[in-house]
C-alpha cells in the first residue's frame, strides 16, 4: 500500500476564481504536490541507499528543476543543452549523467569541460569517439555501457527501449568487443553498466525481470575482471493517468523494494535511478477554454483552444489523460439542466486530423469559454510543445504564484 498517497484536491477556489482573467492555454504546475512526491522518491529510495536522477526530458521548467534539486536529486539528461540547463540550474556535475544514442561531437566535449560523474555509451564507436575527444583535452571519461538486456516492458511500442530491436544500448553479444576496445582507450574507464527497458510501467514484474538480466550481466562482468562500481536500473515507473486524484503519488516504497529484494549488490556497488514521468506528471495540469461545441449527426465535438501543439502525447502515441470540466465561463442558462452529461470528441484548433485529446470522453454540458483541464500533463508536456501553424509560447502558472 502506498502510505503517501491520501486522496487529492488538485485546484483551488482560488485558481477557479482567477481562471477567467487568465490566458489559455497554459500548464498549471501544483508544487506542493511536486514536493510531496520528490520526498516520497527520496525516502523510500534512502531505504536502500539508493541514488537517484532526475530525467531532465519529462520537463526541464526552471521551477521544477530548482525543486529537484533541492531534493537532493541528480540529474540524467540525453543531450548536451540538458547537460547545460542542468549545470546552470546548479546541479553538481557529481550527480549528472548523460546518456543518449547520438551525442554529437561538441555535447560530448562540453560534459567532458564539466567533469560529469558519467557518459551512459550505447554503442561501440561512441566509445571510441568519446576516448578520442577526452585525449584532446588530457581528460579521463567515466562511462557506464548501456546494455539491452532484452526485457519487455509490456507498454507502448514507441516508449519500449530494452529489446534487442530497438535502437537504443549496446547488445549483449557486443560486450567482448566493448572490454576489447575499452583495453585499447587510455581515456576512458569503465565504471558500471546503465539499463533503461521503457517508459509507463505499472506492471513491477518488468522490473524483477530486468533485476534478474542486470544480476547476470554484473556477475559477467566480474568474472571478466570488472568489478563495476555502478548498476544504473533506469527509470520507466508509471504513474496512474485514470485516477490522478486517488494515485497522486507512485509507489515508491512497492518500486524500490523490488530492486531492493531481487537486485544482487556488492559490497561498494551502488544502485541508481533515473526517474522522470513518476516525480512530475502528476504535478501538472493543460488549462484550455472551450472555443466552440459543434454537434454532428453521430458526434458532438469540444474545440479547445489547447491542441497537439501544446500536448503531444495523445497524437503522437495514443495516450490518454483525464479530461475534466473545471469551470464555467458564466452561469449556464436556467433552461440546462446541470446534471446533463454527453460524451464528447474533445479535439483542437491545429490543422491535424491527429489533433485529438479524447473520444467519446464524458464531461458535464459544456458550452463556449467554460475551463478544461486535461491531467497528468507535468512530465512530457510542456518540453514536447511546439510552434506549429505559427502558435504562441506555451505559458505556465505555478500554484503559489495563485492568491
């Protein structure tokens, strides 16, 4: 039983209140909650000693990365203006670590200026490219390998990364050849191995299987001679996107305890995460006016004034949110009756057919300017928001900024 998570009230009447003099869209970032979640993370991974990174590309808001921080929490990144956001929002580059399948030559030369703790390598050439650059400049790289370790994470096929088909790590067959080139890199040493099987698990036995592959995979290592200082699981938690409200705060307590039960550790070796969607999803809200309701022969559409611009999840991979009815605009006429539901298309403005949020979605009578809030938006939302058919600067609003 998750003991952190007591049910939610996630908008105030004084957010309500201030709806109409705001502009929408904007994302709404509750950091109370994000508090109570990043606490809950730090705890229950303290049990075992475990050390954790944030994944600065579920969301690298400046607020939000200050909070983490605060918390204590690393961070992982997957590119090299990460590395910069993360180093000029004051994380020590002790605790950064960037991984990712295409490091470009001058990313990896300014983690190298930084002195990060270590490069996550996911292919044999990149172990030759960062040995070379790290010679220029004199400096010895500490690189984690990122192995496929071929476990299905039972989740969508665009956010699985741990089978042998996906393009991201290094294969298993690969790592003679890996210890063969890493003899001949005098700039670089080995320091452990980095995992990351997908994104939006719920189901904890992935993360026994990935145990069980990560074991195997450390005891070759050191019948090999290696005595890796660092097993690094990932991430990939998932978060509750039905009920938002009633599952506030993963699990954190269940999640680290398989880890804890079915991981074998060394005495020396440290266990780290790199957890992104569980920390921040739940923190963050898409506010959007309805612009119009059309009623079709079959359908009765909702057009917010959001769209795929603003959150790209449901386009790009189908995902749902919750969508809610927050507020009305004014009094709806006396002649409604309040108590109607209808199921709704909830659709918006861009020039997509793909620009849907939800079908068939059922929401209280809704009519033009009455406030939508769409859940569950704090991680991969804002980042992933664009300037298509020329739209504004996504806009933000914190919960303390809110009288």
């Amino acid at each position: 039983m998750n003991k952190d998570n007591l049910t939610y009230a996630p908008f105030s009447s004084a957010l309500k209140a201030a709806l109409p003099e705001l502009e929408t869209p904007f994302y709404y970032y509750d950091l109370g909650l994000l508090n109570q979640t990043l606490n809950s993370a730090v705890r229950e991974a303290s049990v075992y000693n475990f050390h954790l990174h944030y994944a600065l590309k579920a969301n690298f808001n400046d607020r939000i990365l200050q909070l983490v921080k605060e918390a204590g929490i690393g961070a992982d990144c997957v590119a090299g203006n990460e590395v910069k956001k993360a180093v000029e929002i004051g994380f020590e580059p002790k605790n950064i670590v960037f991984a990712g399948v295409g490091k470009a030559d001058k990313e990896i030369r300014y983690a190298l200026s930084q002195d990060i703790f270590a490069f996550n390598v996911e292919s044999l050439q990149e172990l030759e490219v960062i040995n070379e650059l790290a010679g220029e400049v004199g400096k010895t790289a500490s690189v984690a390998l990122r192995i496929n370790p071929n476990v299905d994470a039972h989740t969508h096929h665009y956010i699985t990364t741990g089978l042998d088909e996906n393009k991201f790590g290094i294969m298993q067959y690969d790592l003679p050849a890996c210890l063969a080139i890493l003899e001949k890199c005098p700039n670089l040493k080995l320091i452990g191995v980095h995992f990351h099987v997908g994104s939006q698990i719920t189901n904890l036995e992935v993360f026994r299987d990935l145990c069980v592959k990560a074991n195997e995979i450390n005891t070759w290592f050191l019948s090999q001679g290696h005595d890796l200082r660092v097993i690094n699981v990932g991430g990939g938690l998932g978060v509750d996107y039905e009920q938002p409200d009633q599952n506030a705060i993963p699990d954190f307590q269940a999640y680290f305890s398989v880890f804890g039960q079915y991981l074998n550790v060394r005495e020396g070796q440290e266990v780290h995460f790199e957890l992104g969607r569980a920390l921040t999803a739940q923190c963050g809200s898409l506010f959007s006016r309805v612009l119009y309701v059309k009623s079709g022969q079959k359908k009765n559409f909702l057009v917010l004034d959001a769209g795929m611009t603003e959150l790209m999840r449901p386009a790009l991979y189908q995902a749902q949110h919750k969508i809610e009815q927050v507020a009305l605009l004014s009094p709806h006429p006396q002649n409604e009756d309040d108590t109607a539901f209808l199921d709704y298309d909830v659709v918006g403005p861009i020039c997509e057919s793909s620009d849907s949020f939800g079908t068939q979605i059922k929401l209280p009578l809704c009519r033009r300017g009455d406030f939508i809030a769409i859940r569950s938006a704090g991680a991969y939302g804002e980042v992933m928001s664009s300037r298509y058919n020329l739209r504004e600067e996504i806009r933000f609003v914190y919960s303390d900024t809110i009288a």
